[in-house]
C-alpha cells in the first residue's frame, strides 16, 4: 500500500468514527437536530475532520504542512474573498425569486414564522416588517469572524488534504469525489433532523448533489488562493448567510427540501458558477 493510499484511508477514518460516534451520543442524550441547542452541542463532531488531517500529515504520512494552505494570501487574492463571503446572497435572492414565482413557498421577512417555530418559553415576540434586512449585516459579520473560524475545522481536512490527494491530476474528478464523501460525513445529520428535510431519504441524494457542488466552488477558491481560508471562509457564509437567511424566511413554511439552501432551488446559482468554474478552466489552473 503506498504512502498516498494509506494516509486517505486513515483520514477517511479519523475524519468519520469520531464525528459519526459522537452525534449519535448526542441525539441518544435527547438532543433531536431540530433542537436549537443541537448546533452547539454537536459542534466538536466538525473538528473531527481537521484531526485527521494533522494525525496523518503529522504522524501517518509524514508529510508535513508545506502545502496545507495555512497562509491567507489575502492581498492579491481578496476578489476571491470576496466571492465566497457574498455569494450565498446571490444564491439565497435567486431562492426566494424561484420560490415564489412557481408558488413553492413564500418568505416571511417579519420572520414572524420563524420565532413561532423555535417555541420560546415567551412566546413570539413582536418583529418590525423589515426585520430580515435589519439582521443582515448582522449575518454578514458573522460569517467572517465566527462561522469561517468553525468550519475551517472541515475545510482543513476536505479541502486541504482529501481533495488535493484524491485524484490529485483531475481536479473536477477529486472535486466530485470529495463532495460525495463530504456529503456521506453529513449522513447522520440528515436522518438526525439537523437538514430539516421533510422526506430524509430524499434529503440524503439533495445534500450530496449540495455538497458535490460545493466542493467543485471551495476547491477552486482553494486552488486559485492557495489558502484553506478562503474556502472557510465560503463555508462560513454558507452556513451562517446562506443557511441562516434560509431558515429565517421559510421556516413553518412549505417544501424546504426545494427551499432551503441546501436544498434543489440552490443548485440552480450553484450549478452555474461550477459550468463557469469548469467549462472556463478553473479547476486546472494553480495560483
């Protein structure tokens, strides 16, 4: 077995075990993934990711961390930044346009539906009409200083060692490859509920093509900074605009698995930024 061969399966390893089994232990302790508190309470599972990547560059293969993409190189790469921090904007605006010109469901920006779902012990409280757009910079702000420090914990596995080895000469091969196992990672979390999709077996083929075309965008970001950083922080706005925006708009509405951003309505913007990526080269030219 060669050295390659055998730091992926010890990846592959170290990145699911850990995170698979403590979820579990998680949702056996009570916590359902449509539980608020089931975000923070399972956080340490998405660390499990980044500890394969430093026990096999450290420990495995040897390798080191030369080409980890530890580096920000932010001065000549910031429009790439600035792609992954504002594209689930573009990709939330053509949800909600979608979703309401083919009556799949309609947004609430007083997010009155919103807080009716959480079920606060005070009830829901009165929001102003406009209170969506008065929480996205809020949101904004958020996704750089909080979410992208939290997910670099995956992206420091997925993107800085599993798709640079896997299929290390074809690109948009290691790109799919990787979502698709991305993808399977997240398993547990569909059938624990965290996904909100109403038909979890479903859910399972939506968030794979999700993660698919998602790994196709954090590898270019990757490829193109040479910095895991910027597609952290592409995985923070996802996650903190993107899913956030998502769930606030359409919560106790209808058909979230075509709404949501990790649901279909979402591959449309995403599918075509991937045509861009692929079709103009992206993925085989290194910064």
């Amino acid at each position: 077995m060669s050295q390659k061969t055998k730091g992926i399966l010890a990846y592959l390893a170290i990145a699911f075990l850990p995170a698979w089994l403590y979820w579990t232990i998680v949702y056996l302790a009570g916590f359902s993934g449509t539980n608020p508190a089931f975000q923070a309470v399972a956080l340490p599972g998405a660390f499990a990711p980044a500890l394969a990547c430093f026990v096999v560059r450290k420990w495995v293969t040897k390798e080191g961390f030369a080409d980890a993409g530890l580096s920000l190189n932010l001065k000549r790469n910031w429009g790439y930044y600035l792609f992954a921090w504002l594209l689930p904007l573009g990709v939330t605006a053509v949800i909600i346009l979608l979703a309401t010109l083919f009556n799949l469901s309609q947004p609430d920006f007083s997010l009155q539906r919103f807080f009716t779902s959480l079920n606060l012990p005070n009830g829901t409280p009165e929001t102003p009409d406009n209170l969506f757009f008065i929480l996205l910079p809020t949101l904004l702000i958020q996704a750089i200083i909080i979410a992208t420090p939290i997910v670099w914990g995956e992206e420091f596995g997925w993107r800085s060692y599993l798709q640079i080895r896997l299929f290390a000469d074809r690109p948009l091969i290691a790109a799919i490859s990787t979502g698709i196992i991305w993808g399977i990672w997240h398993y547990p979390l569909v059938f624990f509920g965290y996904e909100r999709y109403e038909n979890q077996f479903l859910g399972l083929i939506i968030f794979t093509v999700f993660t698919v075309l998602l790994s196709i965008i954090f590898g270019w970001l990757r490829l193109k900074t040479g910095s895991v950083w910027a597609a952290s922080l592409g995985h923070g706005a996802t996650n903190a605009i993107g899913g956030s925006l998502t769930l606030m708009l359409f919560s106790g509405g209808t058909n979230w698995q075509w709404v949501g951003y990790n649901g279909i309505l979402a591959w449309i913007p995403l599918g075509l930024v991937c045509i861009w990526i692929i079709f103009t080269g992206q993925l085989g030219e290194r910064s």
